[in-house]
C-alpha cells in the first residue's frame, strides 16, 4: 500500500481464481487499485486492474512524482502489459511497471 501527498491511496495483492476486474481471468495473478482518501471517510474508488497474465506477483508499489502507480514484481512467460510485452524464463524475472489508469 502506498499513499501521495494528494491524498491518493493505492495497494496491491495476489488472487487464485477469478476476479471481477478488467482482464479478469483465472490462475493466479496480481491486481492493484487506487483510490482516494478524505478524511475519516472510506477511501473513493478511482480504478482497479488485473494483471494481464496468469503467472506474475506484485511486490512493491509506490507512487511516482506525476501521481502514476509504479509496481515491481516478477513474471513468468510473456505478459503483455497493454502493448508493450515482456518475456521471463520459467523461473522468473523481475519486471517494473507504470500505472495511469
């Protein structure tokens, strides 16, 4: 989980299974989500994604200094990350990504 100075909030997990998320599909996989505090409210939600491959975790998450999610994790086989694909070895690779939305 990680919070900006604007007051966004975005955290990160691992599911098995299916998700109901964009992308969703089954197999394990690692969705993050943002939203927003105010408050003593209950954060507003903003947007939430699934990975877009069955075989990754994500590991850490931050935010950067234009407001964007920015996660670290690791891969196996190819993910396509919206356009822009990665391929890991059968034991895994690090990956980072970016988050607008």
């Amino acid at each position: 989980m990680s919070i900006d100075a604007s007051s966004n909030l975005a955290f990160a997990g691992g599911a098995i299974g299916l998700m109901d998320l964009p992308n969703s599909g089954l197999g394990y996989a690692y969705f993050i989500a943002k939203g927003t505090l105010s408050g003593n409210s209950p954060p507003t939600f903003q947007w939430a994604k699934r990975s877009p491959s069955s075989a990754g975790s994500a590991q850490g998450m931050a935010f950067d200094s234009s407001g964007h999610v920015v996660i670290a994790g690791w891969l196996i086989g190819t993910v396509d990350f919206g356009g822009v694909s990665a391929t890991g070895p059968a034991t895994g690779s690090a990956f980072v990504a970016q988050y607008n939305k």
